[in-house]
C-alpha cells in the first residue's frame, strides 16, 4: 500500500456507515420504512456556491455529513442525515451559471420549447425557487411568457429590473391568489432541496387553479448520471432529495399527475418532466426508458466503490502534479469544485477560476482557495486548468485561446 493509499484509508473519504441508526429515516417520498445506507461522506460545506469575503469566513462555513439511502418501494436517494437548521438560503449566494454562453443557449432553448408545447404565449407563469437573480424569468419572458413572477428565499429583488413583466418576492413558496391565476407553475433546480418532497409537490398542487395551470414543468440533476460515473463532487449537501429518472417518474405517479414528457437534457446532465395536472394530455407522450427500482439500487450499491476509486484516482494526481511543479488550476468555483477539494481535503490547488463575477475576489466555500476571473491567469498561467463539467471544455478551450493561453493544458475531471 502506497503513502497516498493509507491516508486515504485512514482519513476514510467514504464507505464508513457508523452512524446513529436512528438518522435513517423512512423514505420522505413513498413513506416506506427500512432505506438501504449505501455511502457516506462527512464533513462537507453546507453550501458550495456561498459568498465568501475571506478565507477564514470560508473555512469556517458550516459542515454537514452525507449519509446516502436508497428507498426499496421507489428508488427514491436521499440524505439520512441532512440537518436543515444548517442551511441559510436567505445568505448571499452566487450560483447562477448563467455567465456561461452554453448555459445561456440551453436555458433559452428550453424555455422556447416549453412556451410552445404549452401554450404559454402572453400567459402569466410562477417559478418556484428562481434563485437569487431570477434569470429564468427574464428568459421566459424573451420567450413569449406575458408574466414570469418567481419565489426564493434569496432573491435579490432589486436585480430583477424595472420590467413588470418580470417580478417576484424573497419568500418560501405558498398558495396566493397569484399562483391560482398561473397558467404553468416551473420548477427547476429546487426539489433537490426540498427535504419531503411528495408535501412540497402537494403544496404545489394544492395551489394552482386546475381550470387555469396547464403544467408543471420541473427540471433536477440527474442522480443516474451521478451513480453512473461515482461522481462524489457532485453529492451537494443542500441536495437532500436525489433523483433518477424511476424515483421522479414514481414521485410525480403518487401525486396523480398525469406525466406527458420525462427526458435527459443538458448532456444527459438533467432531468426534466413534465405533467398535466388537468389529465387532458393533449401533449404527445415522451418518457424515457427506465431502470427497474431493483437495477437502481443495484447501482447504488457499487457506487460507493466507484466513488472511492475516483477519489484515490484524483488525489494521487494532484500529487504527482505538485512533486512535478505543475500547478493545476481548478475551473469551477461553485458547488463542484468546492465539493471537489473538500472531499479530497486537497491543499496543492491554490488558485480557483469561475466566470461568474459574483465568486471572482472571493474564496472557496470550505477551502477558503481564492477564485479569479479567467484574465487574471495571464499574468501567471498555470500548466493544467481542471475543469469541474466537461459541458463547458470547448466554450473554456476558447476563453483560454482567446486570453493568449493556448499551451495551457486543459483536462475535464
């Protein structure tokens, strides 16, 4: 066994299931007792996409542990040991993507789809959880959507402009005479939050006007892509609820939504589904082939060894890069890549980039490494920039070119 091998081990990143039994819970999706526990990894930040003005404000973010089970009755993934005090969606955050040309495009491609198939031409829409810029709003709206009003806990209303077309409150979401009135309620990137999500989509139902909402549009990370590739940078604490394309399907079946369309989108990144709260299905039907529940928590099963390989694999290269002298860069300074160097308690990266302005200056949520702007590695260019989602490598490739850095090697984790 090398050095690197045994610290690994005596650190013990994941696999180590010795927590208090009753931290595992029921399923908060079917109710069904009994979860498997099939992979843990502690001590990560609470929130990955915090700002943070200095190191030591980012090293002192709160941590929390992942305890991953998966349910028998529906397949559903959830944190057994999430703790939602820990949790301040009302702080500052800056995790849109929507600085990134590539996300921009998808972002504006699914809205145009979803006006169309919809009908939501010069209708009014409510957007749960539009986060703290409210981005997708004004993208609705450049669709057709006569009025996109959004609900967050930590929008910045301010940045919404002066629009009335765009408008929206800094508030959990609730029944209102507004959303009665809503032709679509969307939701995208905020059920992973939501720690009982069969009562949240309840609520949700519970607050529409069925003569007037046409659909539920929800869009969540894709929880198959995760377990596929052991993917442990992106096992977010905030993501208490995991979905795979069988627990989504099963979840929105439970609530008596009549589901018209489920599909990977965004490089098989997300899931999006789509549902009739009428049941006239007037849509043409698009669902994905799924795994059985059973295939699924196959899967979970081996991705604790999956994730471990991955681990040891990244933490013994980022080694032999330090004793080479190879300075390696990280791009992404979100949720990935704090996830990425907390859950490898990794010291030799020094410098983090990140497009979004709202991080650059800042530090890494947990590490407290420092995130730039991409200029800023002219002056002193790296040898390889490692980037968080392989989705940006040619919209990055360019950024780098077009700074004069063209021999920088870039290499997609």
């Amino acid at each position: 066994m090398t050095k690197i091998d045994r610290r690994l081990a005596e650190e013990d990143y994941c696999g180590d299931l010795d927590f208090p039994v009753d931290m595992i819970k029921d399923c908060p999706a079917c109710g069904r007792p009994g979860a498997e526990v099939f992979f843990s990894l502690r001590g990560v930040p609470v929130h990955g996409a915090a700002v943070c003005e200095t190191p030591e404000q980012a090293q002192a973010l709160p941590r929390g542990d992942q305890l991953l089970a998966v349910c028998g009755g529906c397949g559903f993934v959830f944190n057994s040991a999430f703790l939602p005090n820990l949790l301040d969606y009302g702080g500052l955050h800056a995790e849109s993507q929507s600085f990134s040309p590539t996300f921009r495009a998808y972002a504006e491609e699914l809205a145009s789809e979803w006006v169309e198939r919809w009908s939501l031409a010069n209708t009014t829409v409510i957007e749960i959880g539009c986060g703290g810029r409210g981005d997708f709003l004004r993208v609705l709206t450049d669709a057709g959507v006569g009025r996109a009003h959004g609900v967050d806990p930590g929008l910045c209303v301010d940045m919404l402009g002066d629009s009335p077309r765009v408008t929206g409150e800094r508030a959990l979401f609730a029944p209102s005479e507004l959303s009665r009135a809503a032709s679509a309620i969307i939701c995208r990137h905020t059920l992973e939050h939501v720690p009982q999500p069969f009562d949240f989509l309840a609520t949700t139902m519970a607050s529409v006007d069925l003569q007037q909402c046409r659909a539920l549009l929800f869009e969540v990370p894709d929880f198959d892509r995760v377990l596929e590739e052991g993917a442990f940078w992106d096992l977010h604490y905030e993501h208490c609820s995991n979905f795979t394309a069988v627990s989504l399907l099963s979840l929105f079946h439970s609530a008596r939504l009549d589901v018209v369309n489920l599909r990977r989108v965004y490089r098989d990144q997300y899931l999006v589904i789509e549902a009739d709260p009428n049941h006239r299905r007037t849509h043409r039907s698009e669902l994905l082939a799924i795994d059985s529940v059973q295939q699924l928590i196959f899967c979970c099963r081996a991705f604790s060894q999956k994730a471990s390989g991955r681990l040891l694999h990244w933490r013994r290269w980022l080694d032999e890069q330090k004793h080479r002298s190879r300075e390696v860069v990280v791009w992404g300074g979100g949720s990935k890549g704090s996830l990425f160097l907390n859950a490898l308690k990794d010291s030799t990266v020094k410098r983090v980039v990140d497009v979004n302005p709202g991080l650059q200056g800042r530090y890494l949520a947990g590490t407290g490494t420092p995130i730039l702007s991409p200029a800023a590695l002219r002056s002193a260019p790296p040898r390889t920039v490692l980037l968080m989602n392989p989705i940006y490598e040619d919209e990055v490739r360019q950024t780098l070119d077009g700074l004069g850095l063209g021999k920088v090697d870039l290499l997609t984790i």
